[in-house]
C-alpha cells in the first residue's frame, strides 16, 4: 500500500471511506422513499465488493436490518430466506438478479448493481449488461441526496444459519443500545485480534456472519480494509505484500491451499507486514495448523463461536501448542458447560454437548418465524448450544470431537444431508438414500452418498450429482456417490450413518 490513506480496497478500485460514507448516505435516502423503516429487512444478493458494505452501511442508518444472502442459494432455499426474513427490498448483481425475480415474495422491490470488472475476472464471468427491469445502482444512488438525520438504533446483520431442519434460520436481534456497541465492539476486536490502525483483509464471502463481522466493524472504525473478489491462494500472497497487511481472518480450507503452493511461490513473496492471523469456521487439522505456525510463526489465533453466540473462546499459537487441537479458553464473561444427552454438567475431559453463556449485556436473539419452538430447543437455563461436541480439558480449554446432529461441514460452510437425501430421492429408480460427510483433508469434510437403485435404472454417480445441480447449489453436491445396495437400517428403519462413515474414517 503506497497511499497511506485508509479506505476499502477491492481489485483495482479504492473507496476513500469520505466516499463511502456519502453513497451509504445516499442509499439511505433511496430506502427511506422505498418507505424502508427501522425493523425492516434488506435482502443484499452480492459477492464481495465495496457496494456490500456501502448497502448494509445505509440499511442501518434508518434502523433498519441488513440480510446477507449466500449468492449461491437458488430456487427453494433462496425463495425460502426472502420470504422467511420479510424482506422489503433486494439488492443483486445482474447475473443473480433474475433468480432474485423468480422467488421473491409479491411486492419485493429490487435494485440491480452492475457486475463489477475485478468480479468478472475473478469469476470468469462474461461482462453483463443490465436487465433494465428494475432501477439500477448507480442511476438510483445518483439521484438521492446523502441523508443528513441522526443513525436510527439498529440491529447487526440478520444471519441465515443452517438448523437441525436443513432448513436456514434467519437470527434476530433487537437494535442495540451504545453500550451494547461498546460490548460487542470490544468482543469482535478482542475475538479476531483486530485494533482500528491495522490494516486487515477479508478473503472469505461477506454473506457468512464472521467476515461479515470483521468486515462491517472495520468499516465502523475506519480502518484500512481490503476484500478479495475470491479467494485465490497466490493472489492472497501478492495481496499481503502489495497492501502490506498486517492482519487477516481465515478458514482452514484456505490454509489448506497455501500449503499445497509450491515453496518457490511462497518464498517469492515478502510476508513480513502480517502480524495476525486469526482463523475459525471449522475445525483445523493439528498438522496444517503446525505447519503454519512453521511457515509463519507464532502469529496464528483461533476462536470458536457461532451466528448466535458470538465469539465464546479464543487461544494464541502459545496456548495452542501448550494444548494442541483446541479452539480456545472462555472469553471474559463466558462460560462454556458440557452436558451429558440428559444435558447434565459432565467433569473435564468427559466429552458432550458444548453450552454457551454470554454476559448479561450481550444482545439476545430469536429465530425468524419460530414457531416451533427452535430457540426454545437449544436453551438450557441460560446456556445456547450450537450442536457442537467435545470436552474442556484439565486447563479449562475446549477441544471439539464431534457435532450432535448429521451436519457437515465442508470448507466451512454448514450443510444438511436431509436435504440433498430428499432431492435425491425424486430421481425415480432410487430406492435408498444416505448422505453424510467422511474426513477430507482440504475442506474438513466431503460430502459422501451411498446410493441404492433399481437393477437395470441406468443410473450411475454422474447422472446422481447432475441431478442433485440442477435443484440445489453447487457445494451441495456430493462429491463422491458410490452405489450400495445394502445401506445398513435399524429395524425401527433409522439409518446407520455411522457404519456408512467408519469406512472412510479407517482410510483417512
């Protein structure tokens, strides 16, 4: 970075936050003469760029509540969150603007941003024009003038995260109070290690609820802020040295695919700027994190948290090798139970399900439209679970072994089997279904199906994955689909995933 000059910094564009501040301003003013009012839900259908953080930006300067939309939902799901939120109004790039269109509920006003140049060529996308269906970014925010009213109190950004269901929940909170600010501000600065002078990057989709955090707070202090288009492995080098970044949050997916660059390439890049890097999202592989810590040395930070708690534990590389394979200690005012299936509190080193306890001041949170109680089920006297199992050590540290449910996560993204079995299950000549996750060594976890089909259908594991693209999104497709036709069933008929799963876990 040669500028000095603080600002938000994608591919070749650089947004002064003056700039910024007055276009956020501006999409104020848009929204409230779309009679956008505090409360109000804002559907944002973007990939990673400046107009992300200028729109949330304006959509809580009228109180009203930013939703970031995973870009690769399509059809159910993406009908699913835009209904399920309320959304008011929508705001997508060209391409996403018609699948937009086709699910959204009656009376849904959109507005349609240009795909920019540094998207295009990090997504091989041709150059799209724009629809002309709907008002375009810049046109509409050209004729607002900049709001000049005092903020409304708003709430964060309204997270989908995925549930027991398979179906996305939508996590609300009540607009925040300053000092609850001031809470959450020193959290997520304390959690990711971040301080208002560094000068931090963000390579991971700001639709997912960390970078989405880090990237929102960077922007509410100023600080020097670049986004990748897409995160590519030596491109996040060069990045580091042409911005000299000092800091930077990631999953282990992404270190995962440093490592596999060659040494040469690593080596032809000057590192010497960073002085943090914080990871999260999934559990890290002790061999990679170890070999980080070699490559980069004792800079790496872990936390462990979720879309409804927050960041809970947090540890440093020096904690981290005294404990090996943890995700942290408890942040001050956290506590962390571990419950037996009778949710009982169990001894250190016992394994269960992991609860959370935040301070008293840390914003409460309901689902959107729980009607069926789901908040409700995963509360035990104050305390939250996210699914998660694993146990506290001797030294109060927590080590995850395992998740309650049959979620899997890939890459760090949470995704339900029962979903892609069903979608399965309409492929007609399919007569059983299981779909679970097996160790991998870049995304954590593969999507695994073992498939069970009528003698002569003609159906092998292209037609199965073909099928499976065409309804849902792309990282819902199993990676691997072995025909079986002996999937192993309890008399009750529940299915032995976990039979399914040990053949994998011996090979890994």
């Amino acid at each position: 970075m040669s500028d000095g000059i603080a600002a938000v910094r994608c591919g070749d564009r650089i947004r002064g936050y003056a700039e910024l501040e007055e276009r956020a301003a501006r999409v104020a003013t848009g929204l409230a003469a779309l009679d956008v009012r505090a409360g109000d839900r804002v559907a944002i259908v973007l990939r990673n760029e400046p107009a992300f953080l200028e729109i949330s930006k304006g959509v809580r300067l009228v109180g009203a509540v930013p939703v970031p939309v995973n870009w690769h939902w399509t059809g159910s799901d993406l009908r699913h969150l835009l209904h399920d939120s309320g959304a008011k109004v929508a705001f997508a790039h060209s391409d996403l603007l018609p699948g937009v269109s086709a699910v959204g509920p009656e009376g849904l006003a959109s507005i349609e941003v240009p795909v920019p140049s540094e998207l295009v060529a990090a997504y091989g996308l041709r150059d799209f024009e724009l629809t002309g269906t709907c008002p375009d970014f810049e046109t509409w925010l050209a004729r607002n003038a900049p709001r000049t009213e005092p903020p409304v109190p708003a709430p964060m950004s309204m997270i989908y995260t995925s549930g027991t269901t398979g179906r996305a929940k939508g996590i609300i909170r009540d607009a925040t109070t300053p000092e609850q600010d001031q809470l959450i501000a020193r959290l997520i600065l304390a959690g990711y290690r971040l301080s208002p002078s560094m000068r931090t990057m963000v390579p991971a989709p700001l639709y997912h609820s960390a970078p989405n955090a880090h990237s929102t707070t960077a922007v509410a202090m100023g600080a020097d802020l670049t986004i990748m288009p897409r995160f590519e492995a030596e491109d996040f080098l060069r990045l580091i040295e042409k911005n000299r970044i000092e800091h930077v949050q990631m999953v282990p997916t992404m270190f995962i695919r440093l490592l596999r660059l060659d040494e040469d390439v690593r080596g032809r890049y000057d590192l010497s700027s960073l002085k943090v890097v914080v990871h999260a999202a999934a559990k890290c592989p002790v061999h990679v994190k170890r070999a980080m810590i070699d490559w980069l040395g004792p800079i790496i930070h872990e936390y462990y948290g979720g879309s409804e708690s927050g960041i809970a534990v947090t540890c440093d590389t020096e904690e981290w090798l005294a404990h090996p394979g943890t995700v942290g200690k408890p942040m001050p005012g956290v506590d962390i139970r571990i419950l037996d299936p009778d949710r009982q509190p169990l001894p250190a080193n016992e394994v269960g399900e992991i609860f959370i306890h935040r301070p008293p001041a840390w914003p409460d949170f309901r689902y959107a439209n729980d009607d069926t109680g789901k908040r409700a089920a995963i509360e035990q006297d104050g305390y939250w679970t996210q699914g998660d199992v694993g146990y506290l050590d001797d030294d109060g540290y927590l080590h995850l072994t395992d998740r309650a449910t049959d979620m899997v996560n890939s890459g760090g993204v949470n995704i339900y089997p029962a979903e892609i079995e069903q979608v399965i299950q309409t492929l007609a000549g399919v007569r059983d279904v299981a779909v679970f996750g097996a160790p991998d060594e870049e995304f954590g976890e593969q999507l695994v199906a073992h498939v069970d089909v009528e003698p002569g259908s003609g159906i092998d594991d292209r037609r199965i994955q073909d099928h499976v693209r065409a309804r849902l999104a792309g990282y819902k497709v199993p990676r691997l689909v072995v025909l079986d036709d002996d999937l192993p069933r309890e008399e009750s008929g529940k299915l032995f995933k976990r039979r399914l799963r040990e053949r994998y876990e011996r090979t890994y």
